[in-house]
C-alpha cells in the first residue's frame, strides 16, 4: 500500500497546426535556398575589402601628391620666391625708363634732384612687391593648412569603405542565420511537449487509512476510544 507514481505527459499545439507546419517548412526552404547566394556574396565582399584595405596601405597617388604639395607649401620660408628678385628688377627697370621719359618731356632736371626722385619710386616699388609677394605666400600657406583636414580624410576613404564593407560581408550569413532562427522560433516554439511525475498513495484503501490517520492527529481523544 505504498506511494504510487504516476507519469503525465502534456502536449500543447496550435491551433492551425498544419498551417504553422507548413510556413515553417517553407521558411526553412527558402533560407537553404537563398544560404549559397548569401555565401557567395559574403565571399566577394570580403575580397572586395580586403582590396580596399591594400589601397589605404598603399596610399592613393593623388592624394599623396596633393599631400606633398600642402606640406611644401607650409615649409617655405618668407621671401623664398626665386623669381621676386629678378622680378623686382625688371618692375624697377620699366619705371626707370617711363619716370626719365616723363622728366625728359619736361626739360629734365638732372642731379642728385632727379637721382632722389628715381631713387625714392625704386625703393617704394621694391618694397611694395615684396610686401604683396609676402603676403601672396601667406595666403598660399594658409590656403594649404585648409587644405590639410580634407586630405587626412581623403586618404581614409578607403578605409572607411573597407570596414563598411568587410563588416556588411561579414555579418550578411549570420544574421540571415539569425533571421531564420527567430522566424522558427516564432512558428515552432507554439508547440509545447512536457512530461512530469506525480506520486500517489497506495491505492483505495491506503487513501482512507491515510484520511482517518489525519482525522485521529487531530481528535486525541478518539485514540482513547479506540484503544481503551
């Protein structure tokens, strides 16, 4: 009359069985269908990455040109135009004719009054084109360090792009994975299959033993009566 175990077994399935079945099968079908394609351009991805990740290594020819040419640029110290001192005498030359040509016209004046006035228009126009040759390359330069934050960002394009598309190539087979878990997890998980053990007293009679046990545990006096 011991205790008895019972094993229960629960099966819960949806509604539209054959329905859930069915679209399960189908979302399997096209994922093993469409897994080769994802592969393939998962594969093509990752070699076009890795080409772009050998342009950024190699450098692009035009950007370090332009690279090249910023740094010059910066590195050029004031008044180093080769061509200014030459150009200042050609400048200093055509002024000397045209102002003897105007004190000529007008009967000269000569002597150190005319050498003053040649010599004052000279040294002004020296300095002017020096200043204006200055400040020109000032600006060279600084037209340059503007140029510099574009350039550093230009050479990286090609980094940029190969992790973009490194990562997208490499991401593409596992969430397609991912996207047909979750979708058969979704369909499938209706379905519900559980089993459990249950433990019973000895039959009919071990049922009411065990009743009137709990009866006399709580009525001490009913044990008197019974056993005298």
């Amino acid at each position: 009359m011991g205790s008895k175990k019972t094993k229960t077994k629960q099966v819960n399935r949806p509604v539209y069985d054959r329905e859930v079945g069915a679209a399960a099968d189908a979302n399997q079908a096209a994922y093993m269908s469409a897994l080769p394609g994802i592969n393939a351009i998962a594969s093509r991805g990752t070699e076009a990455a890795q080409g772009l990740f050998d342009d950024y290594a190699a450098g692009d020819p035009t950007i370090q040109a332009a690279q090249g040419f910023v740094q010059d640029q910066l590195a050029l110290e004031p008044g180093s135009n080769p061509y200014l001192d030459q150009m200042i005498a050609d400048a200093n030359d055509d002024t000397r004719r045209q102002l003897q040509t105007q004190l000529g016209t007008r009967g000269g004046i000569g002597g150190s009054s005319e050498y003053n006035i040649l010599a004052n228009a000279l040294s002004r126009q020296s300095n002017d084109l020096r200043y204006q040759d200055y400040g020109a390359q000032m600006d060279r330069q600084a037209r340059a360090a503007g140029m510099a934050p574009g350039l550093l960002a230009g050479s990286l394009i090609p980094l940029d792009a190969a992790m973009r598309v490194g990562n997208q190539s490499a991401m593409m087979p596992l969430q397609a994975s991912a996207l047909n878990s979750a979708s058969t997890a979704g369909l499938l998980g209706q379905y519900q299959n559980t089993e459990g053990t249950q433990t019973q007293s000895g039959g009919l009679l071990g049922s009411i033993i065990g009743a009137g046990i709990g009866g006399l545990a709580g009525n001490p006096a009913a044990f008197t009566g019974i056993f005298g």
